[in-house]
C-alpha cells in the first residue's frame, strides 16, 4: 500500500502490500453518494482530510480535520466546518516551531445547537514527535491542550481521539523508547489529560493503537495492530474500558489469514460496536477486514470487494442509532486507487456508488460520519500528483 494512507500507513512498512490477484465479489449497490465542492488550504502545495465528526445529534455542524503542506516540505494541522450547504476552511493549531504537524482524528460533543470538538494527532519539533490534541468548534480549532509524552520517548502520535461528553474523552496511539513500539492512551479527568495503563497482547514488541470510540462514561473500546517481532506479522487487537480498568479483548481472524489490522471503530452503543480494517488472505491478498462487538466479545463479518480489485482497505467507520453502519476506504485494480464505501443492511454488508473527482490519479476516502445521511471525508492526487481535499455526501 502507498505510505500516503494514514492510519495504515506503519502496515505498508510492515510489509501488508498486495502481492496477487483479488477474484472479486459482486454486490448489489447500497446507495450512491454525490461529490462535494470543499476548499483546499490558501497557498498549500498539498491539502489532506484524515477524518470528519458532526454534532451528535444533528446534521450540523460538521467539522473535518488534517493536515496541509506547503512546497518546502513543512506541514501544519488543517480543518474545514459544514454548515448544512458548504465547507469553509477554519483556523487549526500547530504549535510553534513545528516542522510538521497533522490532526488524524476528530470527535465532536454538543453545547446547545453549537459543538464542541477535540481533535488529535501529532507534531515533529528538533527531531522529536510529539502527541498534540487541539480543541475548538465550527468556528475553529484554536487551542493546544497540554497532553503528556513518556519521558525519553523519541515518538509519540495520537491515532484516534472519543470525545462524546466530557466525562468520556480518550485518546490513544503510540509512543517508541529505545526502539520499540507501545500503545499509548490518555483520558481526560476534570480537563486534564493523564496516561492511562493500556494492557498488551502477550509477547508484543511493536504495538499500536488506531482508533478509539466512547458511546457512554463507562465503556470505550480501542483497536489496533500488533507483532511479536520485526520479522514477524501484524495482528489486529483490542481493549475495552469499564470506567476503571483496561482489559484485552480477543479479535478472531478469518480462517487461513496471514494477517491483520484494525484501523478505525465505531459504536451504536456498548453492545453495538464496529471495528474497521484490513487482513490478508491466505493467498496473500489484501481485503477489507471488519468485526462486530456484541457487548461481549468480536465476531468476524465478511465484506464484498468491488469487482476487478487487487487491493482492498477500510480506513474508517461510522455506526449510530439513527443510521445504518457505513463503513469507508479505498481499492486498487492495479492502475490506481479509487473511493469505496459500504453499508450494513442488518444481515450483509453491501458496496455503494462513490465517484471519483473528474481527472484523479489516485482518491482515497479517510473518514466517515452519519446522522441523518453520511458524510466523507479523504483527498485525492491530481494530474500533478497534487493533493487535493475530497468530500462526498449520501
């Protein structure tokens, strides 16, 4: 997979590329989304959106969260807002002094009609990455909150960020020390954020956390990937919250898989949740990868592939009370990648129509929010190689 993909960006290096033939399945369409006009950051060489969350219980305002770039190389956090007819760009923090910086996840809470948003990612200052979660609403993203780094690490980045209401917002990642690689997560207690204990698969040397959903103050799960080894492969994991502790929770892989990922999750509720990815096959092919959380423990759902694919990948996930599971991410017929987008009808996940921005070489769709209808958020490359933020709606 090309290392422009965000959330599974470490799974490329990992060695998670496609090597084969997909014989795809075909799927009745769900739903046919349409293209959205959305800016581009002012004088940015490229502009990307990671992520996208809206009030919770309206259709707006929606805010969407990244990162730009400028023709130096430098990069800065990015964000645009809906208000139900456009996208706008607003103000988004990167601290001072950064050479780079993005914003990988975005959570939104309500306060009367307004929201209330916290987004989280990372920033590089003298060579050392650091967590950074910048907080605001529709209007933008101004201020930096203080969130803490392990000491001597030469690494930290925050994934995926749940802020529902203030007495259930986490953010989670990783952080590397002396070379190796371990889940890292923060909880914010009375507005401030604390590093909280995060158990780990046993035997893990590299371990990372991509995506985190609190429905309610006293459950959250979190998902990710794992390996034993360098030479060894990548396994999806996940922990749930109970409103104390952290606990390991099993995730089965398909039969004769040779490896995993979850890179995004999603709830309906505590005995609802969604979990997002990719695994591959015992032929070596890539594919989506999703599984269903009941309260108790995952069960693997099998998902269909748009016909002609090499190459298949989730990146994000939207699942709410009021509106079916969507799930979304990218495919590859081994000239380009192109959007995809799935839902779940209440028996089987079915492909949707997503088009592709007229000239581009490539597209991705990064993150996802329902309410009343579904938004998505992504970018795609241009004839120039260019890239340029993507929006579609359904």
């Amino acid at each position: 997979m090309p290392s422009l993909l965000t959330r599974s960006r470490t799974l490329a290096a990992a060695g998670l590329a496609l090597c084969g033939l997909l014989l795809a399945v075909s799927s009745a369409s769900a739903a046919t989304w349409t293209i959205q006009t959305t800016p581009n950051a002012s004088g940015a060489e490229h502009s990307n959106l990671y992520d996208i969350a809206c009030h919770p219980t309206a259709a707006t305002p929606c805010v969407s969260v990244g990162k730009q770039t400028a023709s130096g190389g430098t990069s800065s956090t990015y964000a645009q807002a809906w208000n139900g007819t456009s996208w706008t760009n607003i103000a988004s923090a990167t601290p001072e002094g950064a050479s780079a910086a993005e914003l990988q996840s975005v959570e939104c809470s309500s306060f009367l009609t307004a929201i209330i948003c916290s987004a989280a990612g990372s920033y590089t200052s003298a060579g050392v990455t650091k967590s950074l979660i910048v907080f605001g609403g529709s209007g933008g993203l101004s201020t930096i909150q203080a969130t803490p780094n392990p000491e001597g690490a030469s690494e930290t980045a925050f994934k995926g960020i749940s802020c529902r209401n203030a007495s259930a917002c986490v953010a989670v990642g990783y952080s590397v020390k002396s070379g190796k690689k371990t889940a890292f997560a923060v909880r914010k207690i009375e507005g401030v954020w604390t590093t909280q204990t995060m158990p780990e698969p046993e035997g893990a040397t590299s371990v990372e956390l991509l995506g985190v959903d609190c429905p309610t103050s006293t459950f959250c799960v979190a998902v990710g990937s794992y390996a034993k080894s360098e030479s060894e492969p990548q396994w999806a994991w996940s922990a749930t919250w109970n409103g104390t502790t952290w606990t390991l929770k099993s995730v089965p892989n398909p039969a004769g898989s040779l490896r995993s990922a979850l890179l995004d999750v999603s709830c309906a509720s505590a005995s609802d949740c969604t979990g997002v990815g990719i695994y591959r096959t015992s032929k070596n092919v890539q594919v989506s990868f999703v599984e269903r959380w009941n309260g108790t423990s995952w069960s693997y759902q099998s998902s269909p592939n748009p016909v002609g694919s090499t190459n298949t990948v989730f990146q994000g996930v939207s699942c709410v009370a009021s509106s079916p599971c969507v799930a979304v991410g990218d495919w590859n017929n081994g000239k380009g990648w192109q959007p995809m987008a799935q839902e779940w009808n209440g028996s089987a996940w079915v492909l949707d129509t997503t088009p592709n921005p007229e000239g581009a070489t490539e597209t991705i769709l990064e993150g996802v929010a329902c309410r009343t209808g579904c938004l998505t958020v992504g970018w795609y490359a241009d004839s120039l190689g260019k890239r340029k933020t993507l929006g579609e709606s359904r």
